[in-house]
C-alpha cells in the first residue's frame, strides 16, 4: 500500500502525462480529450458513436490512456510499476465509492449506470505491468494470453456500454481486439525493438530463420518477409473471424466494430502492399483512408436501410 506522500508523488508524475488548460478542465471534458489525442482510430468510430454514449467512451478510454502511458513513457519499468500499483489503487478506491483521480471522477457514472465489473480495468493494468516485466514471447499462445488481458478487455467494456454481455459476442469481440493489437504489433516492430520489446514469437523467428540481430540492424530480407506474411495471415483470419460481431449490434454502435475491423484489416493490407517491409518507416492509414472507409460503411447502410 503506497503511502499518502507516496501518492501525492504518483499523482503529480501521472498529471504531468495528461493536458491541460490554464484554467482547469472538468473530469469528463478531460477524458474526452485524452481519448480523441491518443487514438488514432478513434475520431472515425465517433463520427458514428450514439450521442448518449459517447462520453462514456471517452470515460473508458481515459482510463486506458493513462494506464498506457504510466506504462510507457516514464522511461523506467520500477517507476512504472510504482505508478501502476497506485493507479490500481486508485480503480480499487473508485469501486468503494471513493473517487478521487479526475478520470476516475468522470468513470464512476459510468461504472454505475452501466454496472461495469472491476476485472476488465484490473485486467489492463495486469498487462501493463506484465510489461515492465515481460519483453519477449516463447509462443504465439504467450502472445493470446497478453492480448486477452492487454486488448480484449476494451471491446468487453464497450459491449457492456452496448447493452450486451452474452458469451456468443464476448468471443467474436476478443477476436477483434485480439487481431487489433496483433495488428499494432506489426505496425510497430521497429518501435517495440528500440523500447526493448519483441512481440514476435521466439518460435516463429526460429521457424523462419530471423535473428534480432538482423531485427536490431533492420534487416529486411527474406527470411522476414515470410515470417511478416505469416504474421499478418493469421491476424487477418482473427479479423475475419470476428467480423460477424458487427451483425449482431443493434444502431449506431454497430459502425464501430466495423470500422475497427475495417480500418485494421486495410493496416495489414498497406504492410502486404508495403512487402512486409515494417522496420524502415512505420505503416499507417492516413485520415483521409480511414474517411473513406467511415464513408463507404455508412453509404452501404444507407443503401440497405431503403431497401
């Protein structure tokens, strides 16, 4: 348990990672800015976003925001671990009531009115700090296993807000997410190796005869075009798998779950365009890409709603 100097300290360093305005910000429009500045994809899901729920998102969001960034960019595993703890402190002192963290001000409604359960927050901070400890995957199966409690979480949390808790679309959600965070690891190959972390399986380097010493000097040869494509395949079929979910949401928020799976399945297509080549510049949809994609979604619906 952190002491109260302690979390004075753990309150003043995890302030310093979220903007603010010279006259303060209320929790909720705090929340909304740190979701709409760190996702990439976000802005496109919130064109389509039910109105009534959509601060609630920028509520989850926030909360992951910061976890992302305890977790990421003090530039020291202990301090992180310090500040993880202690914003698990603070979710534990949210779900007793107690608030008392801007996010967790503006998360608390949420919480409530939705009955959100504690495990799915507690589950990201568990993968965050399994990061400070963890930088390298034996098997593909190790990697499911981070991508359960890293990933899977957020799209258990939005069917929640949805209204749905059933098994049928946890699964198809989990793939989803699952194959968003595979296809984040894809993108990011070179960043992850210069912050110390490899997410490529260690058995796949193995089977395909890739080294990190060819990843430390950005070699693309080969070798890592096919273990690239190997990757990216088997994350395109997560994608595919989970595609149904989109069916089985009822109004706006079904535009979500597509264009999430759209936008990554168009991410794997730009690296296979690229030829796997992810080590010399960093593979990304542009805004006006990810606009077209919103704007087919939503002229496909239009076209079968007159129907």
């Amino acid at each position: 348990m952190a002491t109260t100097r302690q979390l004075q300290e753990f309150r003043t360093i995890a302030d310093g990672f979220m903007p603010r305005s010279p006259g303060g910000e209320v929790p909720e429009a705090l929340c909304e800015k740190l979701a709409r500045a760190h996702y990439e994809n976000f802005w496109v899901g919130s064109i389509f976003l039910p109105r009534r729920l959509r601060k609630h998102v920028f509520n989850i969001y926030a909360y992951c925001r910061v976890c992302d960034d305890l977790s990421d960019e003090t530039g020291d595993a202990q301090l992180s671990i310090r500040l993880l703890q202690w914003w698990r402190e603070e979710l534990f002192a949210c779900y007793a009531g107690r608030p008392r963290h801007p996010v967790f001000v503006a998360l608390k409604p949420t919480i409530d009115e939705f009955e959100l359960p504690i495990q799915p927050f507690d589950d990201l901070i568990s993968a965050f700090l399994q990061d400070q400890r963890v930088t390298r995957y034996k098997t593909y199966e190790q990697l499911l296993g981070y991508c359960e409690r890293s990933a899977n979480p957020v799209g258990r949390l939005f069917l929640c807000l949805m209204g749905y808790k059933d098994e049928a679309r946890r699964r198809l959600s989990d793939m989803t997410c699952t194959a968003l965070q595979l296809a984040n690891f894809w993108q990011d190959v070179s960043r992850d190796y210069a912050a110390g972390r490899v997410y490529i399986p260690q058995e796949d380097l193995l089977r395909f005869g890739y080294s990190e010493a060819e990843l430390a000097n950005k070699i693309v040869n080969a070798s890592f075009r096919r273990l690239m494509r190997f990757e990216v395949d088997r994350t395109r079929e997560l994608f595919e798998g989970g595609a149904a979910l989109g069916g089985l949401i009822e109004g706006d928020g079904a535009a979500d779950v597509h264009l999430f799976t759209k936008c990554g399945l168009a991410l794997l297509n730009e690296i296979e365009k690229r030829n796997y080549d992810v080590l010399h510049r960093r593979v990304t949809l542009s805004k006006r890409r990810k606009l077209m994609l919103a704007l087919a979604w939503a002229f496909t619906r239009l076209m079968r709603l007159g129907r």
